[in-house]
C-alpha cells in the first residue's frame, strides 16, 4: 500500500480507468462507499482538467498515514500550459476552456486537503487528499 | 461500451451497464436523439443505476439529452441515481435543472404515463374549445 499507482492520462477511457482505480484504492483503505465515490468523483474532474488542457498527463495514487488518520492521496500532473491565475482557477464558474468552469472548484469541494502548482508554460500539478479517522 | 436501447411501446429506455467513457455517452446522446425520431417516442428513460460516479460530463450529457429529446417532442427522464452519487454531484455542483428525475425504472415509466395522459387531456380541452367557435 506504500507503493505508488500510476495512472497515465491521455484518452477519455484513461479517465474512468484512473476513477476506478482511485475507488478500488479508496476501498482498500477502508473507507466506505459515499466515500469512494466522493474520491472517485474528484480524480475524475482532475483526470478530464488533463484532458482538456495538457492533453496529457498522469495521476498518481497512494496512501499515506497521519497519526491517527489515513489518506488517499491523488496527485494529477501533466507540463501543460500551467494555470495563470491559480486563484481563480478554483472559482466556481472561471473556466478558459468553455467548460462550466466546476472541475477544479468541485474537486476542491469533494476532498479534504487541496493544492494547486503551477508554473505558467511548464505544467501543473494538483495534490488532493481525503482523510479517515483510523479507530484503535 | 454501447449502452442498449429497448424500445417498449411509445417509450425508449435506456440501460447504462456498465462505467461509461465520454466517447459512449456522445454516441448514446446521438443514438437517442436518432431513435426518438425513427420511432417516434413520446418518452425516453435513461437508467443510470449501474454508474458509480457521474461526473460534469456526464451530467451535462444527460443534460443534453433531455433537452434534444424535448425539441423532438419526447419528454426524458432519468432513473436510478445512487445516494453516494446524488452527494457526490450537489458537492461538485452538478445539477440537472430541467430535467426529470425519478427514482427507478417503475417510477420513470408511471412519470411518463402521467405526462401521456396530461397531453390527452390537453388536447381534448384545445378540442373543446374548437367546438365552440
């Protein structure tokens, strides 16, 4: 469980595969359905912001613990174009792309931890985590 | 994967199996958009208890959907969305405005018969208003 899952994104079907796989990680560190969902519904906005504006990219998925708390993290990175105005790329609404401009914003919303870097015409990476209390 | 299309009577229903990628829910859009008009369906029910997760476009697919259909004389409804789903879409702020939703296949197709008969109704008022001119 230490070890990193490497998800690469470059096609529609790479990302319900990354969702997926985030889900199946999810459920291996115990955290329960509305959860998994919760998860997998965030790599998925993350998986599609690679699409639309890298066109590449990857997603890597690991757990990791805290003290007494677990977490999935999801680390999506492409060398796209970098995000200009991090403080607005997480508004609800902004979007440069057409898009409804929720993916960030609903990514940010669904999970616990959330941090954007990116350097303009270099790329960005995104790491978001979600937490469970481990009971002893 | 294709997602398969039964027709029953004056209805179209369509049957999500399985985790659907961008490509499949544009070519179940178009095979909806397609078969409303070929059968000519009053009604269109898209079952999506199968999906795990839907995210901004799939939303906004089924969407779509609803309102292609409606411009071709069929109202939609969609059936079966899962509790963690409904939770995980208010928080990314998906909605479906516009668009009916039930809870399952019974529920859709009663929706559907409802709206049937209020059409008839409508008519026979328009009717009888024609009378008496």
């Amino acid at each position: 469980m230490v070890d990193e899952l490497l998800v690469p994104v470059a096609s529609d079907v790479d990302v319900v595969h990354a969702r997926q796989r985030g889900r199946e990680l999810a459920a291996v560190a115990g955290f329960g359905s509305g959860d998994q969902t919760v998860i997998a519904a965030a790599i998925s906005e993350i998986a599609r912001n690679i699409l639309m504006y890298a066109k590449r990219g990857e997603i890597a998925l690991s757990v990791t613990t805290n003290g007494d708390r677990q977490g999935v993290v999801v680390v999506a990175r492409d060398q796209g174009p970098g995000i200009k105005d991090v403080t607005r790329a997480v508004q609800d609404g902004f979007s440069t792309s057409g898009g409804l401009g929720l993916g960030l914003p609903g990514a940010r919303r669904l999970m616990d931890d959330f941090e954007i870097a990116s350097v303009p015409g270099q790329g960005t990476t995104v790491t978001m985590k979600k937490w469970r209390r481990l009971h002893a | 994967m294709e997602v398969p299309i039964l027709k029953q009577g004056q209805y179209l229903i369509a049957s999500i199996q399985s985790a659907l990628t961008d490509a499949d829910l544009s070519q179940l859009r178009e095979a909806l958009v397609e078969r409303v008009g070929r059968f000519r369906s009053r009604g269109v029910i898209v079952d999506v208890t199968a999906l795990d997760v839907m995210d901004s476009f799939a939303v906004r697919t089924l969407r779509d959907i609803a309102h292609m259909a409606r411009l071709r004389g069929a109202e939609t409804v969609i059936v079966g969305i899962q509790p963690e789903v409904a939770f995980a879409m208010v928080q990314l702020g998906l909605t479906l405005k516009g668009v009916a939703t039930a809870l399952d296949l019974e529920e859709g197709l009663a929706f559907l018969d409802k709206q049937a008969q209020g059409r008839i109704a409508g008519k026979r008022i328009q009717g009888s208003i024609d009378h008496g001119r």
